[in-house]
C-alpha cells in the first residue's frame, strides 16, 4: 500500500512537472506574442506617421505646381495679347507703306483730297503735303463747289 502510495505520489509528480512546464511554455508563448504585438503595433503607428508626412509633401509640391500653372497661363495670356498688339502694329505699318505708295502716285491736290476724305484734320494734311494750310483749305473748298 505504500508502494502504490508512493508510485501515485511519483506519477503526480511527474504529471505536475509535466504539466507546470507546459503552462510556462504557454505563458512564455503568449509573453512572445504579447512583445510582437507590440512590436508590430510601433511599426504600424510609424508608417502612418511617415505617410501623413510624405502626403503633406505631396501636397504642398501639388499645390506649387497649381501656382506655377497659374503664373504660367497670366504670363501666355500677356505674351497673346503683346504678339497681338505686335501684329496691329505690323500691320498698321504696313498699311501706312501703302498709302505712302499710292499718295507718290497722285498729284499733290489728289493726295490732299483723299486725306480730307479719311478724315484727316487739315493742319496734318498740310503736315504731311509740305503745303500751307490755307492752300490746303483752298482745294478742299474748291473740290466741294465742284461736286455741288
């Protein structure tokens, strides 16, 4: 009876080790996990933390580049508009060669008449002729009691 006493007390024993390793094993098991969790928890917060950060740089390189899109469409639109000009200008010059052209090929008082016909102030027109202004008034008057 003592033995078998004895036996159960060894083989409770042996089943208490056995069993008390096993629960620390479990223990050290869920302290391991607990530790990576946290682990991992740091790195998910840090990641967030670098993507906020590279989305506010996005953001503000977004928002030079809209300023610069911005600065860019004034700067064509004055570029249009002084090309524009440029043309009118052009264009004007032009037109004032023609005219000298076509006033070499007519008379004096042909000239002043078509300048009186644009109409052109008398004091350029004698200006532009060389003549007096009086003579230039003179073919004015003169032209008009001939179409009357």
């Amino acid at each position: 009876m003592f033995i078998s006493i004895g036996i159960n007390i060894i083989i409770l024993v042996i089943f208490f080790v056995y069993f008390k390793t096993k629960i620390e094993n479990v223990s050290r098991s869920s302290d391991v996990l607990e530790v990576i969790a946290e682990e991992v928890n740091q790195i998910i917060i840090e990641l967030n933390q670098t993507t906020e950060r590279n989305i506010v740089l996005i953001e503000e390189k977004i928002n030079n580049l809209n300023d610069l899109l911005k600065k860019s469409d004034k700067i064509i639109s004055i570029i249009k508009k002084e090309d524009s000009k440029r043309k009118i200008v052009s264009n004007s010059y032009s037109d004032i060669g023609k005219n000298k052209r076509i006033l070499k090929k007519r008379t004096i008082n042909q000239e002043i008449l078509y300048l009186h016909e644009q109409g052109i102030d008398t004091r350029i027109i004698s200006e532009k002729t060389g003549k007096p202004s009086g003579e230039v008034e003179l073919v004015i008057s003169l032209n008009s009691k001939k179409k009357v």
